[in-house]
C-alpha cells in the first residue's frame, strides 16, 4: 500500500499520536508499504527521530491571534494534504482530521480513522464550557456542541474504517453515528522489552525524591488529567509524601501556582517532558506508587510502562483504563473525583507492601495480552480492508 498518515501531534512534542504515530509508520514500512506522515512542528525544536525510513513533511503550527490559528492551521495541513495526496492510495488519520477529511472527499480517497478521544469534549472540558463527564456530553445540547462535534466527528462518520483503542471508546463513537461494522477495536502498545527482568539505567538525582512516600503520575498536563487532587490531598493528609509530575501541558502553569499556595515546593516536583528510556530508568528506581487520576481516559500509555516498570497502580474506573486494571488484582481502581478513596488508596498501599508485591507481578503478566505484533497486523488489516 502507499499510505499517507496524517497527525496533529508529531515528536518532539508529547501525547499519544506523537508516540503511536511513529511506531506504525515505521512498521507499515518494515512490512513494505511506502509510507509518508504530514504533522504540523514548533518552530525552533528538532525532532529527535533521525533519519527515519519513511518520508516526514513539516508544516508550522500558526501562532498569530487565539481565535484566527485555528483557520490558519487548517489551512496549512489541507494545503499540503492536497499537494501530497495524489501520490497515496489511503490516509490514515490520526489528527489533522477536518482537513484531512475535506481532502478525502475532494480527491476520493478512502480513509481510516484513529479515534483515540472525543477532540469536542476535552475541548469543551477543558475550557470550563462543560462539567459533564465524556458519556453524558455525548447527548448534551448547544450551538458550541454542535460546532465542535462537526469539527471533532465528521473524520469518523465519513472514513471507511474506524480504530479505537479500547471498547469503550468503540461504544462511544456508536452514538456519532458510525456504524458498528466499521468500528475494529486495537489496543495501543508501546514497544517496551518482554524481559520482565530487564534493569532500566536508574536516573540522576533530578527526577524524583528521597525518602518519603515517592507518588508519581505521567501524562499531558491538562484538566481532565485532574493533577490537582493528588496535591490537594498531598497538603492535608500525607504529610511524609512526595509527588514528581512527569509531562508537559497548558495547566502546568496553574498546577504550579496551587502547589506554591499550598506551600508544597519541597514536596512537588515538576520535570517537565522527559524521554522514554529516561522515564523508564525513573519509573523503575525513583518511585513506590503511579497515580492515574483523570476523569477520562481513551487508552493510557502511562498505565502499561507504569505495569512493565514495577509499580503499584492507582488509577480511575473511567474509560478504558477498567480494560488494563483488574481492581485489586493487577491495581486499585478508584471513582473519578474523589480525593477520598485517592486517599484511602494510597494509605492502603503505604501500609501493605504484600499487596504492592502482588499488584505489581499481577500487573506485568497481564501485559502479555497487549502485543505488538497483535497491533501492527489488525492495523495493518484494516488499512487493506478499506482499500478494497
């Protein structure tokens, strides 16, 4: 196949298409298929990925006014979209997806579509326009909704093929409108060793405390993610704990003014972006529980390295994270919002280092399930099934 990847998101820059992306590119093209991924770059940082064997185009994210980068950005990827496409059979889009949409309908192309989220409701969420969690926005009312579900959906509604990585994401995108048929459930996987007993290179004293209880949690600072009620509790209730947050994001700034109200600057640390094997070596030395406190989750990465790196897990019972964590047999899965049951589950832990031994060797055998090989060849598949 030639296949043309389009993505919002693209190393050096963090989130999930900036890890996925790059993995299937390479292995679409290991499998012989010719590949090339359009992804928008900040000016002035270089991508880390040298070389690579599939072609990359740039373009610049817009950074002119609030309301007019939009356009601008949308204007840039369907531009070189269209000047690229003639020369693919296929896009897979994992971002960019209304100009990459407009582009398929103008040239005919078949598509797939990677819907790791609902792009309308983290929008809405995350700028205060909405409190509904993500399953009772998908029927909730209003001129904006309207707008951003037409931005956010119509890729899925109008692509051949649709992947999601976990079902419950599969149940929501039934409510946009397309058709269970078109719908193939593939679990994301990173590419970690299978070596269970593999040593990751612990890291310098930058990342992580000592002494103390060492909580971690590693994601995109943004409010869902909900990073303020594991400080919040950290001021009150465990006064021998401390927290290292691993990632980068728009709420960083305001997590950092409540850690410097709560008088916590000896007691969080934030480290920004870090690279993988360095995240790994940290996860593995410098830590004794992960927290997954957001309000939603697609498919989190987080939780598999935090699995293969030997941590005991607490995470909430929304989205697909109840597809990767078994309460109290590979984790504890707690309610979403609730700073007391975060509490009561990190005292258990604290207080039962058994019940953390048994976690975390529950928690690596069950990462078998989640293959690469698994994810290449149903990716792959469904790539050749809407071709046909």
């Amino acid at each position: 196949m030639r296949i043309l990847i389009t993505t919002g998101v693209f190393p050096p820059e963090i989130g999930g298409p900036a890890t996925y992306v790059p993995i299937i590119a390479s292995s679409l093209y290991e499998r012989g298929h010719r590949v090339c991924v359009i992804a928008p770059e900040e000016k002035g940082m270089d991508c880390p990925i040298l070389d690579p064997p599939y072609q990359i185009i740039r373009f610049s994210h817009a950074r002119f006014l609030r309301f007019v980068n939009f356009f601008i950005e949308l204007w840039r990827a369907f531009s070189i979209i269209l000047k690229n496409v003639n020369d693919y059979e296929i896009i897979y889009i994992n971002g960019l997806n209304l100009a990459a949409t407009l582009v398929c309908l103008l040239k005919r192309k078949p598509s797939v579509v990677k819907v790791v989220g609902d792009g309308a409701w983290e929008f809405a969420y995350n700028r205060g326009w909405t409190s509904l969690n993500l399953d009772e926005f998908q029927t909730a009312k209003g001129w904006r909704f309207d707008i951003l579900r037409l931005i956010h959906h119509t890729a899925a509604k109008r692509a051949n093929s649709v992947i999601v990585p976990s079902y419950y994401l599969a149940r929501i995108i039934k409510t946009w409108g397309v058709h269970p048929a078109q719908i193939q459930v593939v679990y994301n996987v990173i590419p970690i060793p299978k070596d269970e007993i593999e040593t990751y290179p612990p890291d310098d004293n930058d990342i992580g405390f000592e002494g103390g209880l060492r909580l971690v949690t590693v994601g995109r600072l943004v409010s869902h993610k909900r990073i303020e009620g594991i400080i919040n509790i950290l001021a009150e209730d465990i006064p021998n704990a401390r927290l290292t947050i691993i990632g980068e994001g728009p709420e960083r700034e305001n997590l950092e003014i409540l850690v410097t109200y709560l008088g916590l600057e000896d007691r969080v640390q934030f480290t920004g972006q870090i690279s993988p094997i360095k995240l790994r070596g940290a996860l593995q030395h410098k830590f004794d529980i992960f927290i997954l406190n957001s309000v939603y989750e697609g498919f989190s990465h987080s939780l598999l390295e935090a699995a293969h790196c030997g941590l005991p897990i607490i995470a909430t019972s929304v989205g697909g994270n109840v597809e990767v964590i078994v309460d109290n047999e590979n984790g504890i899965l707690i309610p979403p919002e609730s700073d007391f049951a975060l509490l009561d589950a990190i005292l258990r832990l604290q207080k039962d280092q058994a019940l953390c031994q048994q976690l975390i060797s529950n928690a690596r055998q069950s990462m078998e399930r989640f293959s690469l090989d698994r994810m290449f060849n149903e990716t792959e598949s469904a790539l050749f099934k809407a071709i046909r």
